[in-house]
C-alpha cells in the first residue's frame, strides 16, 4: 500500500481551509501526513503542502490560518484581464502550450507588486525554507513556453521560490524567476494536476474549489480510479463556500475557511 496526498489550489482561503481539514481530521485521530510516500502541491497546495511536511506540528500551522496578524497581503485585481485570462480555461484549465503561452504572455505584461515583495509573503508563509525529506512536487509553468514543469528537492530550486511560482496567479502576482526564465501558476494547468500520483495504491485529494472540481481535474481522478487507485475526495461543502467569500484572495475570509474546513475534516472518514 503506498498513500498520495494531492493538495490543489485554491487562493489564501484555500491554504486556511485545507489546512482546516486536515487539523479536523487528526482531531478524530486520522494522520494522512505522517507515513505518506508522495504529497502533491498546487498553487495554494504547494504552500500547505510545505507546511505540513516542515516538521511544524498541525495544530501551529492551523493556529497560523486563525490568527488575524498576519503577512499576507490583498492584490489588486484588473478583473477584466483576470476574465481574459480565466476564459482560457474552458474546460477549469489548459490542455495546450499554446494556452499557456498566451496566458504567460499576459501575465508577464500586467504590473503587479515586486516580486521581492511577493517572496517576502512566501517566507513568511514556510516554517522551514528547506525542502523536507518527504517527496514533495510542487507545479508551476513557464511563462514563455508554457511547459507545465514540477519542482522537487532534486531539481536545484529553492523550495522558496518553488512555492511562489506555484502560487504565482497570472496578473494578480508576479512571475518567478529562476534560472533565467518566468514560471507562474500551476493550477492553470488544472487545480490539482492528480495524474502526478498515478501508481499510488491510495489518494487522498482536499480540493478547495468553490465552483466544483473542473471537468479536467474530474477526467484524472477517473483515470486514477481506472488504474486501480482507491481515490478519497473533499471539497467545499457549501456552508464553507458561503463563508469563505466571493474573493480566495482576501486574506479576511481566512480564519472562516480554516475553521468550516476543520469542521469538514471532522465529518471525512477514509
């Protein structure tokens, strides 16, 4: 038996609700951290998924989502070229390079904060700047070639910047540099880029979508399942979609996501 996690994306509401229902579920004395082979992490999933295998207990991380001191901070959003850019991903992501070109394109020439200032956010963000000794794939995609590329502790990246270009949201943050190139958001692939965990016997998938799992991210879990993995999924019940506000990168609903997520955690059962 070999267990996967696969943490998708979701904003800052995402980070404080799947850390929520993970805190809900170690409170009815299920651990799916301990022990696990493989964590994958998309955009809002990178940083948990960093936090969670830091060697920093739950319960602190949890603490971190509830506490309203905090260093996140709010974009500001063009909301017409954000549509634009959303309108690539008919199908809730992108199946083409070209895709991706067009929204790294995009991204590359929207004026955002710095990114010394959005590095700054990520490192407040990781209890540990190392990469842990659990694999740990985080996604991310090259603005110019629109590769949809992974980092691990193998690939030379520091897992500080790794996690920025996976939260890297195209004209909301900054592209990430590293080595020479601009890498943005993983989750325009798809939210939780699930087919990284194919041959694992067991998956468990904390997924903080609001609209539902997109007909892309659904395709994969089914190929999981057809392969013969045993596949656990939750997501946003809509008591935690209500309260968790219209705007996932309001750091003002955080708290709420946290707390509806432990509340979730506390009714999954694997």
């Amino acid at each position: 038996m070999s267990r996967a996690l696969v943490l998708a994306g979701g904003g800052v509401t995402g980070v404080a609700w799947e850390t929520g229902v993970l805190m809900g579920m170690l409170d009815l004395g299920c651990d799916v951290v301990t022990g696990v082979d493989l964590v994958v992490g998309t955009s809002a999933g990178s940083t948990v998924g960093a936090q969670i295998l830091s060697g920093e207990s739950l319960a602190t991380s949890y603490a971190r989502q509830i506490d309203d001191n905090h260093a996140e901070i709010s974009p500001q959003i063009d909301l017409e070229l954000l549509a634009l850019i959303f309108g690539e991903l008919a199908a809730g992501g992108t199946t083409t390079e070209e895709q991706r070109i067009r929204v790294g394109t995009l991204a590359l020439q929207t004026p955002t904060v710095s990114e010394e200032i959005r590095r700054a956010v990520i490192e407040q963000r990781l209890p540990s700047h190392e990469w842990p000794s659990t694999p740990l794939v985080l996604t991310a995609i090259d603005a110019a070639t629109g590769e949809f590329v992974t980092w691990d502790k193998h690939s030379g990246v520091l897992l500080i910047d790794a996690v920025a270009s996976s939260c890297a949201v195209p004209s909301v943050w900054p592209c990430v540099s590293i080595g020479g190139k601009k890498y943005y958001d993983g989750g325009l692939r798809n939210a939780a880029n699930a087919f990284l965990v194919a041959g694992h016997s067991e998956v468990i998938v904390i997924a903080p979508q609001t609209t539902g799992l997109s007909p892309l991210v659904e395709e994969e879990l089914e190929e999981l399942r057809a392969s013969g993995s045993v596949v656990h999924l939750i997501t946003c019940d809509a008591e935690a979609i209500e309260a968790m506000g219209p705007n996932s990168l309001d750091p003002r609903f955080r708290r709420p996501a946290a707390e509806h997520g432990r509340r979730q955690g506390r009714t999954f059962h694997l």
